[in-house]
C-alpha cells in the first residue's frame, strides 16, 4: 500500500466561532494550524479562506496571504476549496484558482447541503475543470453521493481532466450519502480501475470510523474542522492537529506509514 496521505481540512466554510472557539479564521491563524497538522504527519492542506468578520470569502487575495504563510513554515500540498460556501457564484468559486495552487477541488454534481443546495451544473463542472487544468493544477473530485460518479466520469470521457485521479468522498453532509461503512465500501466499487486514488471526509462522528476503513483499505483519509470540531463524543478538539495526530498514530497501529508531503507527491503525481 502507499503511505497514508493524511489532508487537513483546517477552517472550512461553515464552522463559527460559536460553535468552537479552535477554529482558524485569519490567515495567521490558519496558517499556524497547518503547520501544526503539519507537524503531526498531514501532507495536504484543504483551504478556505475567510473574510476578517469570519464569513466565507473566495478572495484571492486571502488565500494567497494564506498560501503565502502556509508555504513558510511547511511544504503542504496546497489544495484549495472551489467549493466556496453555498450560495456563491461559479465565477467567484473559481477565482482562486489563477494562483496556480497544486491542488484545486472540484465537486461532480449538485447536493442538498443541510438546509442550502450546493448548486454544481454539468456546466458548471466543466468550467472548473477547464480552468483547474489550464492552470496546471490537478483537480480532486469531490463526491458527496454516489451519482456523482457518473458525472465525473462525464468530465472523464470528454477529456476535461487526466485520469487517472484523486477522488474524495464526503460522508455524512446532511443531504448527501450517509457516513455508513457500506456506502464507502460501495464508493471503493464504483472507482475507476486506473489507479486512481481516493480519501474519505467522514463527517462529524463519522470521521474517525471511516478514516480507520480508509487505513485498512488503502485509501487517504481527510480531517479537520470543516469536517468534525470533536475529538470525542461532546469534547471538542482543541486544535486540527490533535485529529491529525489519532490518524496518523492509527496508521502506524495498524502497520500502515504515513506520507510525507514529499510521499504524497509521487502518490498524486505531482512534480517533487
Ligand atoms: N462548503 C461546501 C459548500 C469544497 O471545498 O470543494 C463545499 C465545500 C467543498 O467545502
Ligand atoms: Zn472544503
């Protein structure tokens, strides 16, 4: 098996302050949570960005004062959000994607998203993907339900994006397909037989069992605070890098490395 490729999700779109006071919000702020997610074996960072009242922005001159101090202290895949938060335009979703990040998201199809719908057209997708690719940047499919895959398989098929790829499964979103371990099972099924790679984002008490299934399977697994702010039933974490840390310690109980940056790289196909 590859070594573990552990990303972390540090801030996200939607977590506030009054639901726990350890989420990041500055670029200072998330910047220093990458580092130490770093420090306890991530080797991708999954970036928002918000604005100084805390509100989701695409701004891309956030993420670049975020990707900026991010790369100073750590060598972290750079995977930044398209996804943005529900209700923001395509043109301002894609923005940040013309710095030129290593990784960019790219989510294959329209979900209810707890009360909101996380609006993702065909053509949408293929705008996404037109502009990830002609920045150089290699896409991660986001898959909140299994139909998803057909869509990306769409993008696949017209040669918008190069396969094989790097596919994430987001478990457990109010709306989407549910965290039970069948439906990541059935995820693993359906994946293309190209060597395609994949993680999985449990969300809420769903992280840690599916991420030890992603340990076990081979597959990569993603944690954070855009994902699960607990580190145990009704305790939060007090930092990303406490869940970072119990996967990574996870893996190494059950004999599995976990990937440097530098690993992760050779994994995705990324240049060194
Ligand atoms: N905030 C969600 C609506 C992504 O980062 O690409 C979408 C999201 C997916 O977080
Ligand atoms: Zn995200």
């Amino acid at each position: 098996m590859d070594p573990l490729m552990i990303t972390v999700a540090p801030v996200g779109a939607e977590v506030t302050r009054s639901q726990t006071p350890y989420i990041p919000l500055t670029p200072e702020e998330i910047a220093e949570e990458c580092y130490r997610a770093w420090n306890e074996g991530a080797s991708i960072a999954h970036l928002h960005a918000r604005n100084p009242d805390g509100s989701p922005t695409q701004d891309p001159a956030v993420y670049s004062r975020i990707i900026e101090l991010v790369r100073d202290k750590t060598d972290l895949i750079i995977q930044i959000s398209t996804g943005g938060a529900v209700g923001m335009t395509v043109e301002e979703r894609v923005a940040p994607v013309s710095l030129k990040p290593e990784m960019a998201t790219l989510t294959c199809g329209t979900v209810n998203f707890g009360d909101g719908i996380f609006v993702n057209s065909l053509s949408d997708m293929e705008l996404f993907a037109r502009t990830i690719r002609e920045h150089g940047v290699k896409p991660e499919f986001e898959l909140f339900d299994v139909g998803m895959m057909e869509n990306q398989r769409r993008l696949a098929a017209g040669k918008l994006v190069e396969m094989p790829g790097h596919f994430d499964f987001v478990m457990g979103v109010p709306g989407g397909i549910s965290g039970d371990p069948r439906n990541l099972m059935h995820f693993v099924s359906i994946l293309p037989e190209d060597g395609s790679t994949w993680s999985v984002a449990g969300i809420g008490r769903h992280e840690l069992p599916l991420g030890a299934m992603a340990i076990v399977l081979g597959g990569h697994v993603r944690v954070g605070f855009e994902d699960n702010i607990y580190y145990s039933r009704g305790v939060l974490a007090k930092s990303n890098a406490e869940l970072v840390a119990r996967m990574a310690r996870l893996a190494r109980e059950l004999g599995r490395n976990v990937a440097s940056p530098q690993e992760a790289r050779r994994v995705l196909g990324l240049s060194a």
